[in-house]
C-alpha cells in the first residue's frame, strides 16, 4: 500500500503523521512517501532588490520544507511497529493541492493521510482549502485528520 502524506509542518500535519504511521503499522506491505510543496513566487516587478528578496525567501522555504519532511519521517518512524517501513521524502515546487494530486497519480497512491486546518466555511470559500480540493480531486481515498480538541 503506497501511503501519502503531505505536511507543511503545523500542528494538523503533525497530527496527520501520526495518523499515518497507525495506517502504515496496520499494513505490512505498507510505503510511506512524505512531501512538502513549496509554493512558488513570482516577483510583481523585475527590480533587482525584489529579485534578491524572493532569491533569500525561496531558499528559507526550501530548508523549511527539508525541516518538515525529516519531521514527519521521525514521527512515523518512532512508531516501533514501523521499524522496518519504507518512508520516502520529497519536496516539489508549485500550487499545494496541483502538485499534491499530481503525486498521487504519477506514484501512484493507494490513501492520502493529510491534516485539516478546520477552517470553517467561509474561510475555505474565501482562502480555498488545499485538503478540500485533494478530496474532491484524487484519484484514490484520502484520510483528513483533524488535530484533537484539547480539554
């Protein structure tokens, strides 16, 4: 079973890594491959200062979603059921839910364990929803999990 889990870092995607690696402990021919998106700039103006600007953000969102994918990697693999699973990493560039559903083609993948951010109907409506759209446009089951109400 190939397992997908795509993380930005938060609280929600810790959540979701550890929804996945229960799924991937229950499944003994289970893979795990772990992706961050980074989402592109592009400048507004070819001003050379901007250029630089957006050089400096690119590389600090590069190493974050290098932090996030090593992250999630070790919540799964602190599970010790899952000692011997398969966890693949990858960062992409591009929109989050395009370049998500484009990974779960191409792999391809069985389930899509990803956080939710609970955002409420017209924060989706207004923001979009990056789990809403690999919801409604995967090509195969995906697990939204949401981070557990504190007491």
């Amino acid at each position: 079973m190939n397992i997908l889990l795509p993380t930005d870092g938060s609280e929600f995607s810790i959540e979701a890594a550890r929804a996945c690696a229960e799924q991937a402990a229950k499944n003994d021919d289970a893979v795990v491959r772990v992706i961050s998106v980074i989402e592109t700039l592009v400048p507004d103006e070819p001003i050379e200062t901007a250029s630089e600007y957006y050089e400096i953000v690119a590389e600090a969102s590069r190493e974050a979603a290098e932090e996030h994918v090593a992250l999630a990697r070790r919540i799964i693999l602190d599970d010790p059921r899952n000692a011997e699973l398969s966890v693949e990493t990858k960062t992409l560039s591009g929109k989050p839910d395009r370049m998500i559903i484009n990974e779960c083609e191409e792999w391809p993948a069985d389930l899509v364990v990803m956080g939710s951010h609970g955002y409420g109907f017209w924060a989706r409506t207004l923001l979009g929803s990056v789990s809403d759209s690999v919801v409604h446009h995967a090509p195969c089951s995906v697990l939204i999990v949401r981070k557990p109400k504190q007491p």
